[in-house]
C-alpha cells in the first residue's frame, strides 16, 4: 500500500491568486490599424507577447479615419464624455475591440482623427493634447482594468507623464499610475511655438511643467515627458548608449545623461508569425531554411512585377523605407549611379520628403533598366520585396532599432547596414576568414563605405555562391521574436510597480 506523506506548512498554505500586472500601452499608431512605420509595427506585436508573459497589456489608440471598416465594424461603444482642452470641452467616444488577443481602445473624436494623414498637421499639438488627456480620462470607464503603467510611446503620448502629474495629481485614483515612456525615434519631439503653453496645453501657471517643456524658448512636449516619467525606454541598447552624446541626442543629450539612471534600452523583437516567408500570402511563392532556394521564385515575379530585366543571375539589392534624412537616402543618392553601372538592379519603395522622391525618380530615369523607385506606401509589396530581393539597403545615419534589417534577414535577404543603434546589436557583419556573420555593415557615415560594401557583397554573389548561401542560412536562423524582450518588460513592470 502507498504510503501517505504529510504535507509541509509551505504545501499547505493556500496561495493568493496570482494577479496579473495591468499595463496600457498608448500610441498614435498600431497595426493592422494603422502603420507608418516601426512604431505601428511593435504596438501591434509587442501586446500579444507581453500577454504571453502574463501581464494584462491593451492598447489605446486614437480612431482613426485610415482604419478599415472591416475593423470599425467590430469596434463596440463603451461611453462617452468631454475631454477638456486648455478652455475647450471636445466629446471624446470610447470603443473597444479584441484582435488577435489583444484588447485595443479607440478615442474618438471627428474634429481631431477624421483626417487623411495620421501626422502633419496644423493643430498636431492641439490633437496629442486632446488624446493624452483622453487617454487618462478614458482609464476610469475600464471596468476592473485600471492600470497600474501607462506605456507612452513617442511624442504623440508625451503629455500623459506630465498631465498626471499636472492635472490628475491630486485625484487618488490616478495617484498610484506610473509610467514609462519608450522612445521610438527621439528625431521627433513634438517642437511648438511658446504660445501654445496656456491656449493648447492647458498648462499656463503650472511653474514645473513650464520649466520641462520650455526647448530655447519653444515648448518641446518630448522633453517634458522626459522630466516627468519614471522609467524612459529606447528600443535598442546602442541607441540608448548613443543619445546620451550630443551627436545622436538631437538636442537632448543632457536630459539623457541627467536621467541615465532610469533610460534602458530594450530591443524591438519582430512578430515572426506575421513576417514568416514559409505562411506569408503576399509573396508569390513561399519558402522556408531548408527550401530556400524557392527564393529565386519571387526574384524574378519581383523583378517581372516591378518591370526590370528577368534574370536570376544578377544581383537586386533593396531598399524599403520612409524617405528621411535618418535613413541615409542622400548616400545612396551619391553612389547609385556609380553602383549600377556594375550589373546590379536597385529597388526603392518608400514615400517621403520630396526631395528624395524626386532624386530616386531621376535616378531610375537616367538607369531606366536597372532601378526601379516606387514612391509610395504599400504593404505588399514591401513583403515580395523582401522576399524577392538579394541584398537590404540600410545605410541610417541613426536608428533606434530598425525592423526592416531584421525582417529582411528572415527572408533571406542579406542587410547592408551602417553601424548605428539597433543596426549594430542585430546584424553580424560577414568575415570573409571565418565564413561568419548576416550581413555587411560598414561604420562611417560615408557614401564611398556604403558603394564600397554594396559592391564587395555583389561580387560574393556573384563569385560564391556556396559563401552567400552560408550567410542566408545564418541570417535566417537569426531569431529576433519578441519572447526576449517581453520578458525584459516584464521584469521591468514588476520592477516599477513594486516601487
Ligand atoms: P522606421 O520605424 O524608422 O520607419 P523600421 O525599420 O523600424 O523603420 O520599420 C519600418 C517598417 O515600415 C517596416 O515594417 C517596413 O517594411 C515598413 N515600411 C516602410 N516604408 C514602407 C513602404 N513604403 N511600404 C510598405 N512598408 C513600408
């Protein structure tokens, strides 16, 4: 007979329910919803690992007019109410909606969202002021959901630390919210006239408000958030290293280094199931590590589709990006001419400044059989590029983490990256010694660097095939998911809210 053993003090006792830490994730942008680049990308990924890690993280997001119906169909209405803006009182409705797990809130309000673009106008400070304070009004009408982190992501959501603080300080129910602001891309801080102090931001008489958002006499909403948060994010450990110097920290370096205590850079992760070359159905023939070779297949639908010469052989080296001064448009521009006069097709997909649009289009004018520049946003496309493509164009002059290079290393397209932020703490750069690495990366912000390494890449193409196809089953193997770095937030959760 089985002998019965008496249970310990410790197995005896009955344990609390584990409760699940509440965080609310804000940004302007979240796909499927909405996407103009990375931001949209990591609000659409992160939440549904951040739930895999045990926290209870949703979104809010303003509702936009870019959203699909298909999407504002399944959006249900939770209630209504005013939302003040410095003297003005602006109806804000409450939806919400589950997608793929995730529990997303949309803040509605025609006046502010109900616009072609998301960014770019007029009254932007006007409309982040209205949504930071939505955001907060909004957390009181989640039921059982109060959170105990605001996640703020980007200058749009930079009002939310210092309107806490501010505006909802003294009421007990947002006295214990802490937040944490995560900075995508510190380029962009959200920079006004000194005017909008009392009119917009409703703020005028508020002395330490004043005083952090006060940039050379202008309001630089970014930098408030920087003085008021608890913890400040960036997305890669070399960008969070970087803007501490004045060369990266666009104005702002100081306030890094003041606050380096609390700045902690953790790495984008990419969502593999959404960007998976072997279930992709945007791409025309879909392939995995071990059948790689398939690849070839959508080389040439690409190069067929785009309108190039169809042949396998040569070399399609790609870019697909927000036409910026940040993604080094203006050195490709340089040597482009000089790098197809080699035997060397060049794909740009991206929208953006017009002065770039305008290079890139005279560029494909002068080498009409080689280069191909599609000036436009679209998401399809983007991903037969990626599969289609042999080499990914990245030469930054700065980026914070960047997706694209990681994407593209998926795919088994090989990244040139410049050395910088997330660049530099994701791509192994090939050596020609050892047979290592997942890409070519060169350091300086040099056209010559970036036509000299895109040229040495080629001609391994070109010359071994055996050496590139080890750097494609090296970059595929790469594994950038986000399980890692949800694990990090998570810690970092726990961490800020025991505090
Ligand atoms: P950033 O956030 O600085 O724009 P990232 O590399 O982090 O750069 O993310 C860019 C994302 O936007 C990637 O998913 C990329 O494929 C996508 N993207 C950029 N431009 C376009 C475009 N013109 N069409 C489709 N997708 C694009």
């Amino acid at each position: 007979m089985k002998k019965k053993t008496l249970k310990t003090e410790a197995e005896t006792q009955v344990k609390a329910p584990v409760q699940k830490r509440k965080v609310l994730l804000a940004a302007f942008e979240a796909y499927p919803f909405a996407k103009t680049g990375g931001l949209g990308d990591v609000m659409g990924s992160l939440p549904k690992f951040l739930i895999k890690e045990g926290v209870d993280a949703r979104v809010i997001m303003p509702k936009l007019q870019v959203i699909k119906d298909e999407y504002v169909k399944k959006m249900k209405f939770i209630c209504s109410f005013t939302v003040s803006v410095s003297w003005r009182n602006q109806y804000c409705g409450l939806y919400e909606m589950v997608h793929d797990g995730v529990r997303f809130y949309f803040v509605d309000n025609e006046y502010y969202f109900r616009r072609e673009k998301l960014y770019g106008y007029y009254d932007d400070a006007e409309r982040v002021a209205y949504f930071c304070n939505a955001v907060l009004r909004s957390i009181a009408y989640m039921g059982d959901f109060k959170p105990e982190i605001i996640q703020c992501n980007d200058w749009h959501t930079a009002l939310i630390p210092v309107y806490l603080k501010e505006l909802y300080g003294a009421n007990p129910f947002y006295y214990d919210i802490k937040t944490i602001f995560t900075i995508h891309n510190l380029k962009f801080q959200g920079v006004f006239g000194k005017e909008i102090i009392g009119d917009v931001l409703g703020l005028y008489g508020h002395t330490a408000a004043e005083d952090s958002l006060d940039y050379e006499d202008a309001v630089n909403l970014l930098k408030g958030a920087l003085f008021y948060t608890d913890i400040i994010t960036t997305v890669s450990n070399t960008y969070a290293d970087e803007i501490k110097y004045e060369f990266f920290g666009e104005g702002l370096g100081w306030v890094m280094r003041l606050r380096a205590q609390s700045l902690i850079g953790i790495l984008n992760g990419v969502d593999y199931g959404e960007f998976d070359p072997e279930t992709d159905p945007l791409i025309v023939r879909n392939y995995s590590l071990k059948t790689r070779r398939e690849k070839t297949v959508n080389k040439t639908a690409l190069q067929k589709e785009v309108g190039l010469p169809v042949r396998e052989d040569v070399p399609v080296a790609a870019m697909v990006s927000r036409l910026s001064e940040q993604k080094g448009i203006d050195l490709l521009l340089y040597i482009a001419d000089e790098l197809v006069r080699e035997d060397i097709q060049l794909i740009v997909l991206g929208t953006g400044e017009e002065k770039y649009m305008q290079g890139l289009k005279e560029l494909e004018a002068r080498n009409s059989s080689k280069v191909r520049a599609i000036m436009k946003f679209d998401e399809g496309l983007s991903r037969r590029i990626y599969a289609g493509a042999d080499m990914f164009l990245m030469p930054s002059r700065f980026e914070p983490c960047g997706l694209s290079q990681i994407i593209s290393m998926r795919y088994g397209t090989i990244p040139i990256v410049r050395e910088t932020g997330g660049l530099k703490d994701t791509v192994i750069s090939y050596n020609k010694y050892t047979g290592e690495g997942t890409g070519f990366s060169f350091k300086n912000y040099n056209a010559h660097e970036l036509l000299f390494t895109t040229k040495n890449a080629a001609k391994l193409y070109r010359e071994d095939r055996k050496a590139w196809d080890n750097i494609m089953i090296q970059a595929m193997k790469e594994d950038f998911s986000w399980t890692v770095s949800a694990r990090k937030y998570k810690k970092l959760y726990d961490e800020l809210a025991r505090k």
